[in-house]
C-alpha cells in the first residue's frame, strides 16, 4: 500500500473524503449490526432469553455515552487524537467479529450472557470515537459543510444496507442463522476498513490540557449544565427527543406479533436503511443552512409518527392488522429519528469550538447516557401494560422535546451569531 506524505498536505478536501469514508463503513456496520432489529433477531434465533435481549439496546446506548465526560477530560491531554478513534474503530470491529463467532458456538444463556458482554466492550470504545470524531471534524471540516458531511455518509451507507438486504432477506427461502451471522462479519470488515482510511486523516494540534487526569474531575464537567444555560437548554431538548430512539423497538415488536417470517424482518430493515439513503443528505444540506429548523421538523414528525401510530394501536386495532403498516411506520420514524440526529449532532458542532467543543460533547452525551437507563427502565415497565400506549408516552416526550428546542438559538452559518449564544460562551 502506498504511504501518503502526511507532512506535505494540509487539511482540506482529501480529509474531507477521508473522514467522509470512515463514517459510511461505520455508519454501515452501525445499520448491520442494530440492536434493535439485527442484534435482537439474531439473539432470539440463538435462544437467547428475553430479559437479555431486552438488555441490548440500553447497553449500547449508555454505554457509548455515559463514559464520555471522562473521556472528554482525559483526551486533552493529547494534542492529535486521530490515533484514538482509529484503535477504537479496530476494537469494535474485533467485538463484533467475537460476537459472531459466540452466537455460531453458544446457544441459550451462555451466547445472551457472552453477546452482553461483548457489546459493553463494543459501546466503550463506540464512546471514544464518538467524543473523537466530533473533535477532529470540527478542526478538519468547515463550518457550512459539516452537516453535509454527515448526510452524505448516511446516504451513502442507507444505500448499501438496502441492497445488503434485499440480497439477504427479500428471497422467499427464510435464511439460516449463518447467513444473519455473514452481516455481522460485513459489518466487523467495515469497522477495519474505517480505521485504515481514517489513519490518513490529516489533524492539526489541539489546545493540550496537562492538568492530571481524574475522573472524578473529569465528570465535575457536568456543572456546565448549570453555568451554561444554552447547553442545558440543548441537553434537556435532547433528553426529551429520546422518545424517538426508544420508540423504534415498540414498531418492530408490534410488527413481529403480525408475522415472525424473515421477510418482514428484512422490509424492517429495508425501510431503516431508505429511509437512511432518502432523508440524510436532504436533513444534512439543511442542517448547514438551520441545524435548529432540522430539530424542529424531524422533532414534531416523530411525536406526529408516534402518537398516530401508537394512537391508531390502542383505540383503533383493526385499522392496523396488516403486518406492512409498522414497516411504514418504522420507516417514517427512522426519517424523523436520522433528522434529530443529524440536527441535534450539526448543532453541537456549531455552538462551540476547540477544547469547548470537548466539553459540550462529552457533557451532554454523558448526561443523556445516564438518563437513558431509567428511560428505557419505565418504557419497559409500561410496555408490559400496551405497546401503543409506550409508543404515545414516547411521542408527547418528543412533542416536549420540540417545545424546548424552540427556544434554542440559530448558529447556523446561514443565520448570524445571536447574543445567547454569544452570552453562552462567555
């Protein structure tokens, strides 16, 4: 392989195409290897108990979250942290491959047991890459593209799922466990290859904290949610819009309790990943221009989503018999759900720079990651009386989370500075 002369070129459009790289075969092996379709079928073709699959999701979320106040503080003491996401890309596409391998020899308990643990490891180091990759996009691609950036790479990487899928899934033979196993080996190679493109990154030096690292320390970030009105705003608005995350299982459940066959679980997949290759450049290009117009039209689309849906569930039911209804439904979630990602992800981007930047990343992802816990704690709990009704509580969530992100400020390239947040920075 030829090696790039690093030294001679600067930040520009080839790390533009770099990173753009790195985040389509990660976003890919992100769709292949979803907790809440892939991961949960896979666990229930291996007899994996129900009380650990129902693990899986808030594993994953949390834990590439809540971790990442720490990480924050201990990452500045590293003036290039291209290194960290690329051995934390590798880690993951090594968790993924033991996962595969553990649902091919364990069966029951013991592979639930082994898939738990493996993704704890997986999301740890998901949290180091998350907190690095918004670092570095941030030194390395221009405000005004960054949404781009990101819808380009979930277009990209929708569109690939999709074809993955139909090869896999939308034949009339059901699949056999080792042909669901193959995408998790697809999704590992893709982690492997993100890192390698991602090496070649070129990333000029951060501001270098050489203060000690502790972790205590590090989490006492969390004041900023007090001292910074415009974060709190924000994390509280993103909070609320969990309701779109948490909603997504309750459509598949309510879609599986219809049919069981493999086909409806790849029309599941198939609209999370249109949706995917259909929304994410059109809410990135909008992000660029209004990271806080996306929150608010991708925001009331969920609750819209959800409280129809959910709605039409517990008073209307045989409106709602055919097992294609909540693939539809899915799929305009998933729309929704790519908007508040991209939007909420774009704005944090934009409110903040360098080592601040760290900051506002770590904070709000650790905080939403704690939440997230006792989130999922009560939907579950609720769920055992009604999924619809789960699925409105979580759709007048995002409905507030919509009202709160009203009174967040424009920072959008597009739109001048306004003084709250100019008052936030200071």
């Amino acid at each position: 392989m030829p090696v790039l002369n690093m030294s001679s070129r600067a930040p520009g459009s080839v790390d533009f195409l770099l990173i753009l790289v790195s985040l389509v075969l990660t976003k890919l092996g992100d769709l292949l290897i979803n907790p809440k379709t892939v991961l949960a079928w896979l666990g229930a073709s291996a007899g994996v108990p129900a009380s650990l699959i129902a693990c899986l999701v808030p594993i994953r979320e949390s834990g590439s979250m809540v971790p990442q106040s720490a990480i924050g503080s201990w990452l500045r003491r590293f003036p290039l942290r291209r290194s960290i996401w690329v051995s934390g890309s590798v880690a993951q596409g090594l968790c993924v491959v033991a996962m595969a391998l553990a649902l091919l020899i364990l069966e029951g308990q013991p592979a639930g047991l082994a898939l738990v643990c493996l993704l704890s490891v997986f999301s740890i180091a998901r949290a180091f890459c998350s907190v690095t990759i918004k670092d570095i996009q941030g030194k390395t691609v221009p405000k005004g593209q960054r949404g781009r950036l990101s819808g380009w790479a979930s277009t990209i990487a929708g569109a690939a799922t999709a074809v993955i899928t139909v090869i896999f899934f939308m034949g009339e033979r059901e699949p056999a466990l080792l042909l669901y196993v193959t995408l998790l080996m697809i999704a590992a190679v893709a982690w492997f290859c993100a890192a390698t493109a991602f090496h070649y990154v070129r990333e000029p030096p951060s501001a270098v904290d050489n203060a000690r690292f502790s972790a205590v320390a590090a989490f006492s970030n969390l004041h900023l949610l007090w001292t910074d009105p415009l974060l709190r705003r924000f994390v509280l608005a993103r909070c609320l819009f969990l309701g779109s995350a948490l909603a997504a299982p309750f459509f598949t459940l309510l879609a599986f309790q219809q049919s069981e066959s493999a086909w409806l679980f790849g029309s599941i997949m198939l609209a999370s990943s249109i949706a995917s290759l259909v929304s994410a450049n059109f809410w990135g290009r909008l992000s660029d221009r209004s990271s806080k117009a996306v929150i608010l039209s991708a925001g009331t689309t969920a609750s819209a989503t959800c409280l129809l849906f959910g709605g039409l569930n517990v008073f209307l039911p045989d409106l709602i018999s055919s097992a294609w209804f909540y693939p539809v439904g899915f799929f305009v979630l998933s729309i929704a759900h790519a908007g508040i990602r991209l939007g909420r992800s774009t704005y944090l981007l934009d409110i903040a720079e360098g080592n601040q930047r760290t900051d506002y990343v770590s904070v709000s992802n650790t905080f939403v990651g704690l939440v997230l816990l006792p989130a999922g704690a009560v939907t579950a709990l609720t769920s055992m009386l009604s999924s619809g009704a789960v699925i409105m509580l979580l759709g007048t969530l995002a409905a507030a989370g919509v009202w709160v992100a009203r009174g967040l400020p424009d920072v959008s390239e597009a739109t001048k500075e306004t003084p709250i947040m100019t008052a936030s920075r200071k």
